[in-house]
C-alpha cells in the first residue's frame, strides 16, 4: 500500500499567524481526491485557489465548494 503526503505553509515570518496543513492518505484516495478537486476548478473557472486571493462571490464559492 502506497500513501503520498502534501503539505503547505501560509504566513511569512513577518506575520502574526502562521500556519501548516498537511493531508495524507492511501495513493488511490489521493489521486480520486485530485480528480475531484480538479473537476470543481474547472467547474468554477479556476486554476487554482488561494485563501488571499478569494475576494469575490464567485472565489468564495469555489473555496466553499472544495471542503463540501
């Protein structure tokens, strides 16, 4: 059985909050939790989401729709 990890940091050192996620699990739920997460960019328009970047309806509702 493979696992893959990911993993991001947000904030800088010059920030008051800092944080690191970290997401793992079994390769094959990986790669159908990447398949899945791609089809709600497309969806949305998006190539990607970033949290400082959502600034519009729209932003927040593709943010939304990845943790639904």
């Amino acid at each position: 059985m493979k696992h893959q990890i990911f993993s991001d940091e947000s904030g800088s050192n010059k920030d008051r909050f800092r944080s690191i996620g970290v997401l793992t699990g079994e390769k094959n739920n990986i790669d159908k939790l990447r398949t899945e997460l791609n089809n709600v960019l497309k969806l949305c328009g998006k190539e990607f989401i970033e949290f400082k970047e959502i600034k519009s309806v729209d932003d927040v509702k593709a943010a939304s729709a990845f943790i639904e």
